[in-house]
C-alpha cells in the first residue's frame, strides 16, 4: 500500500510540476539528448557526500535557496570573489554557506562526461533535491535548461529574508519572487534539517528591545533551556532547527506552534491567518505525504525565480568562475 501511495505521489507531482513550468523555458529531461547521463551523474556524486556527511544536505538546499533569492536561480552565489569585485557568497547572510565542494564535485564529473552542457545553475538545483532525498526527504521533479549568470555582488546578499523578518516582510519577500503564501510558510519548513549559531538568536534571548529582555513570543519554558548552551557572546555553538534535525518530517511545524522556534522568522508564521493554519495542520498531522507534496510544488517555484536565457548567460565551465 506505501508503494502505491509513493506512485500516486510522484504521478500527481509530477503533473502539478508540468503545469507550474509551463512558459518558464524550463522542462524536464532538458538534457535527455545532449547529456542523457547527466542526472545520474548528479545523483551517484552526490550520494557520495551525503553518505558520510548527512548534514550537508540542509546546507545545499540553503545554497539553492540563497542563490535563487539573489538574481535569480542562475548560479551567481557560486561565483566567487575577483581582486575588484566582492561576491555574493562573501556577503554576511552567506558566510554560513557549505557544500560549494560538493558542487564543484558534482560539475566536474558532468564536465567530463558533456563538456561545456549542463549549467551550474542546473547542477546546483539538482544537487539541492537530490540531497534532501537522499536524506528521505521528498524527491520532486527538477525541471532543467537554466544557464549560469556572469555577476555576483556582494551588496545583493543583503536582499536575502532575514531571520528577524515580521510576517509582513517575509510576505513582501517573497511576493517579489512570485511566490505565494502558501510557499512562504511550505518552504520554511526547510528548517526541518536545519542549524543555527547562537549568535544568530543571541538578540531574542538578551536583549530583544535593548533593555536585557527576552522575546516574549518564546516560550518561556524554553528560554533557560536555550541559555544554557547560548551565552550571549556565543559565536560558534549550532543549534538545530527542531528536535530530529538530521531526519526530514513535520517536527519543525510542532515546534513553531509550540513557540519554539528558533528564528524570529519562525515565529511570524504565527501572526498570520494562512500560515498559521498550515503550521497547525502540519503540526497535528503524523503522514508526510501533504507536506512531501506541497515541499515539492514550492521547490519548483522557487527554481524558476530568474532564470536566464541568451546571451546574457553562459554555461560555465567552472562554477566559482566565469568563463
């Protein structure tokens, strides 16, 4: 019976995929005939990396996710620095950015299989799903054709939703994006596999209006339990997301509704009709499949934020350079 809801899933997905890409330039098997090894490719090197570092996986899904949010899905938070030109993974929201070597790995073994055919941008949003599922989380369609943009600006990583975001700037957010409600809060739940610094929520335990205070959205019960790794000049201790960090499910949603979480970007879900309603129902729920399917549609919303065509692109050869 799994095995035939998994299949009904993935038929179902992959339908709602081909209606949601429909006019983006994008589709799926782009490379069938050009690189027709090219998503195994990505598959096995990745599988590589994830089997004995399962923690990357949240880290790539975060890059995919960064890179998308800045100019669009076209490769740009790869790029790195030049001797006159800051780049955008050098920018503060990224600094916590890890995995460029998986997908440095990743481009490498498509190069020498199809030289100078499947893009960064491309390998970086099927490195993306591929980790997460390997992780036994949700696999959803990608669909392919992005090419890789030339410029990354550091000063554009500051266009990133802050993780002290109220509702109304995350809505904003990602309405600029073309991406709706329902995604604001569905990809959240990315945080499901995620960790955090102690810096990073330093403010809402010490000093959340300048007068030595606590968030009061927290719950209190929590607070001295996260004091007691967090001091407040903490700057390297992680904290995970929610309570099974390393497992991708619906937990991230029961600690939001418990008013523990972590990121005050987290709590603002709280503050609103739609989200909260679908961090309630995720919260109470025990299957995978709503949210499985919902991660999935979202995902490829998110992969078509900007993608590039022509000749404003290229494929790079080398994802942290331009050709």
């Amino acid at each position: 019976m799994a095995i035939q809801k998994n299949i009904v899933f993935q038929i179902l997905l992959v339908a709602l995929v081909l209606n949601i890409v429909n006019g983006s330039g994008l589709k799926l098997g782009f490379y069938q005939k050009t690189c027709p090894r090219a998503e195994d490719i990505v598959y096995a090197t990745t599988a590589k990396y994830i089997h004995s570092a399962p923690p990357l996986a949240a880290s790539l899904l975060r890059m995919h996710f960064h890179d998308c949010f800045v100019r669009g899905c076209d490769g740009s938070i790869l790029l790195n620095s030049t001797a006159t030109s800051k780049a955008e993974k050098d920018g503060p929201p990224n600094l916590s950015l890890r995995g460029f070597q998986v997908v440095d790995a990743v481009k490498a073994a498509i190069e020498a299989e199809c030289p100078g055919v499947v893009s960064c941008a491309d390998v970086l949003a099927l490195v993306a799903r591929d980790a997460i599922h390997q992780i036994r989380g949700p696999f959803w369609p990608v669909p392919l054709g992005r090419r890789d943009g030339r410029v990354s600006l550091l000063a554009d990583s500051f266009t990133l939703p802050p993780p002290f975001a109220n509702i109304t700037v995350l809505k904003a957010k990602f309405a600029s994006k073309g991406l709706s409600v329902k995604d604001l809060v569905v990809l959240s739940g990315s945080h499901t596999v995620g960790v955090s610094h102690c810096s990073t929520i330093a403010t809402r335990l010490y000093n959340f209006t300048g007068k030595g205070d606590t968030d009061p959205s927290l719950d209190p019960t929590y607070v001295p339990q996260l004091k007691k790794i967090c001091s407040p000049t903490d700057q390297t201790t992680l904290l995970a997301m929610d309570s099974t960090v390393r497992k991708f499910d619906t937990n991230y949603y029961k600690g939001v509704s418990k008013h523990r979480g972590l990121f005050q970007s987290d709590a603002a879900l709280l503050n609103d009709n739609q989200t909260s309603a679908y961090v309630k129902f995720q919260s109470t729920t025990h299957g995978y499949y709503s949210f499985f399917k919902d991660f999935g549609v979202s995902m490829v919303k998110m992969g078509k934020i900007g993608v590039l065509t022509g000749a404003d692109s290229e494929i790079r050869k080398t994802c942290a350079f331009v050709n």
